[in-house]
C-alpha cells in the first residue's frame, strides 16, 4: 500500500499473505509527514480490505530499537505478544562429547518427507516458518544425526551465514546439536528472532550462542472500520 498527499508518495506498507495470516513486513513515512495519521491509515485500510478478503490475522516483527513503530501498532490495537531474541553463534560452546549416530547431509525435502520440518501452528517467526522453508529450499543446505532408523536432530542455514532451523528430537542435553555445529565451522553465524516456545535461551548459550537483538511480536485482527 502506498499513503500520497498530492500527487506525491509518502508512506509505504509491504506485507506477506498466507492463508494462516498477513505479515506486515515494513511500514514507513516519510521524515517530512511523520505524525500526521498515514502510518495509522494504512494500518486501519489494510485491516478493512483484510476483514473482508481474509485472512483475519495479522502479524509484525518489529526491532526493539524502532520504538515508534511499536508505538504506532500498539496504538492501532495491535498486542504485543512474545519477544523474539536474536542470537550470533560464537563457536564457542561447551564440550561437545559424542553421540551415537551418523552425521549426514539433508535437505528440506527430506525432512518434509520425513514428516520432520515442524507444522504450520507451530511458534516460529515468519522466515522460519514451514511455509518460507519450503519456499526456500534451494537455497538452503542442512546437516542430521541419524541412525539407521531416524533422524535424532537436524540444523538447516542459508549460505549467507543465516541458521534457519535447529531441532533435537531426543532430551541430550543439546549434545546432538552441538555436534552439528561443530560441523559448520562459522558458516552459519546468525539465529534472528528465536520465539521464547520455539528453544530455550538457556540451551542455546550452552550451545555457544549470545543475544544479539530483540524483536517484538504484535498480533492483529482485521476489522472494517
């Protein structure tokens, strides 16, 4: 959605759909219309257009450090939810010890015919989401444990550097996963925007990770004015 006052363009709103809910993914004015209103407008009309097309949800991912902009939805009836934590990995995790199992490559496809890469519900941010793995996975590389049964634990990134999964189906005290990330070296440095449910802050500094950020996750509901 683009805000004009004349002829000229002043604000902008870039959002994702799935069926599940509409992510809004920036929203902006320009510096010389700030506190006038377009930032609420195009809020409130993308919610009307949403209350009569579907789907009703909608989500944002805001940074900490963009204190106005969670303002504004707070304002526009928005609730924040969960933080989502942003992690750098150090490589500097504890004793890695070993385990039993093979590590081997995986791709997405894998997992999904596995039945393994999560569900739909599950409480994950957007770029985490099964939906953008799976639209993604060209160009995302992965590494599991397994045994000639299944796979106990599996870490996919992107490779700009960008880890985009990381689960462990056995209670190791995160020793699988850290064995798959003694694999990657520094390839895949960065966890952005980890949901409180999704893994334990403690694991993760146990597996070598420190905060690096915050993000804040509003909820929505569309309605007509």
């Amino acid at each position: 959605m683009v805000a004009f006052s004349g002829s000229d363009p002043i604000g902008v709103l870039i959002g994702a759909k799935r069926p599940a809910g509409t992510l809004i993914h920036k929203i902006a004015v320009h510096p010389d219309h700030l506190r006038q209103g377009h930032g609420r407008h195009m809020l409130t009309s993308l919610g009307s257009k949403l209350a009569i097309l579907g789907p009703p949800r909608i989500v944002a991912e805001v940074p900490e450090a963009l204190a106005p902009a969670g303002a504004l939805f707070t304002a526009c009836g928005y609730v924040e939810q969960a933080p989502l934590t942003d992690y750098v990995f150090t490589g500097q995790q504890n004793a890695v010890r070993d385990v039993e199992g093979f590590v081997i490559p995986v791709t997405v496809d894998d997992l999904t015919a596995n039945g393994l890469l999560g569900t739909a519900e599950a409480q994950v941010c957007w770029e985490r989401s099964v939906e953008t793995l799976t639209a993604r996975k060209d160009d995302i590389a992965g590494l599991a444990v397994a045994t000639d049964e299944q796979i106990e634990a599996y870490l996919l990134y992107m490779n700009g550097g960008e880890i985009v999964a990381l689960r462990s189906f056995i209670e190791d005290d995160g020793a699988r996963l850290g064995q798959l990330l003694s694999r990657i070296g520094t390839v895949a440095v960065r966890l952005p925007k980890v949901h409180p449910a999704e893994i334990s802050n403690e694991l993760l500094e146990r597996l070598g990770f420190r905060t690096a950020g915050v993000h804040r996750f509003y909820t929505g509901k569309a309605r007509s004015n």
